[in-house]
C-alpha cells in the first residue's frame, strides 16, 4: 500500500511510489515518530531532503507548515513519483527537486536549512558522506537538526568535524539519529 501523509493540511493523502526494491519509503510509524519529535519546530522550516525518493519527509513536512523544501535525489523514477507527489498536492511553488547524487550533500546555490532528512539505502556507506558533507557545506542552520535514518547495525559516529549526534532512537530495524553543529560552530555562526 501506498504511503500517506500523516497530519496536516495533505493528512491522509496517499503519496506515489516506484515500483521495485530501489526506493524504501520512511514507514508511517517512524515518519510519526520524527514529527512527534520535531514537534513545533517543523512550522515555517527550511527542509532538505536528501535521498528523497518520493519525497514523503519533505512533503510530510509541508504538510505541518513548513515553509518550503529541496528534494536532492539520483534515481530517475524516484524523482518521476516525487514530482508527481508535489503535483497532487498543488506545492510546487514550495518544492525544488534536483537530481544529483545526494551523498554530495546541498548544492551551492542552496540556503541554510532548519531541518536535514536523510534517508539513504541502508548497507551502504552513504549515511557518514552525506554526515560528512552536510557537515563541510555549513547549509545546517546554528539551531537546525539534521535526521538521519539507517539501519540498527550501521555504526554512525557520535561527533564529527562539524556535527553532533543529540539523540538517537531506535524502532525495530530502523534508527534514526539527530545531528546539530558542534556547539564551537554554533557559537561562531552566530558572532
């Protein structure tokens, strides 16, 4: 069955998926789970979704009143759904999708972001890239959290050059570990 939005403005609108084993949308259960986390601090949010797939985080996001979002996704039929998912629920004015390999990170011309979905195969190596160039790239706003979802038996570091682990939860074979700046940078960004 098809993904849903789970609250908000879009609740209850199912969202389009390519068929195969290529994309592994975020489960309800543990997209609720993040949002009961982020609670108010989605409303009016800069979002990056990186391996966005249908875009279900970024679009689940605007539907509890986040401002608007970048979808970085590779996988050419990903992107088909998740254009087709902004369509249906009418935010392309909102919605920016690029193709490019998201273990790159934010693209150039990009703004900070309040929150960073990240969402990459799991058994792969590209959860620590997109950590690491995340982290190089500066985009994570001073009080912005980065969300990384991967499975139970990969390894993330608590602390990189940049980044901080402040949480992490676990449900069933999936955790999802939030990142913020390391507390140096967070000070000098705002000097």
């Amino acid at each position: 069955m098809a993904p849903r939005i789970i609250a908000g403005r879009f609740k209850g609108r199912r969202l389009k998926v390519p068929r195969g084993p290529a994309v592994r949308p975020t489960t309800e259960r543990v997209r609720e789970a993040v949002f009961d986390i982020l609670g108010p601090r989605v409303a009016g949010a800069r979002v990056l979704d990186l391996f966005a797939g249908t875009g279900a985080m970024a679009l689940e996001a605007l539907s509890r009143g986040a401002a608007r979002a970048v979808l970085i996704e590779a996988d050419p039929e990903s992107i088909r759904a998740a254009n087709d998912n902004v369509e249906s629920l009418e935010v392309a004015d909102q919605v920016r999708i690029v193709r490019r390999d998201a273990r790159q990170g934010p693209g150039p011309g990009d703004d900070r972001f309040d929150l960073i979905f990240v969402d990459p195969p799991y058994g792969e190596t590209a959860a620590v890239e997109a950590l690491e160039a995340v982290g190089r790239s500066g985009r994570l706003d001073p009080d912005g959290i980065m969300i990384v979802e991967h499975a139970t038996q990969l390894d993330l570091p608590d602390v990189t050059k940049h980044l901080e682990r402040a949480d992490r939860r676990r449900y069933g074979r999936t955790c999802v570990s939030f990142y913020v700046r390391r507390q140096t940078e967070r000070e000098d960004s705002r000097r």
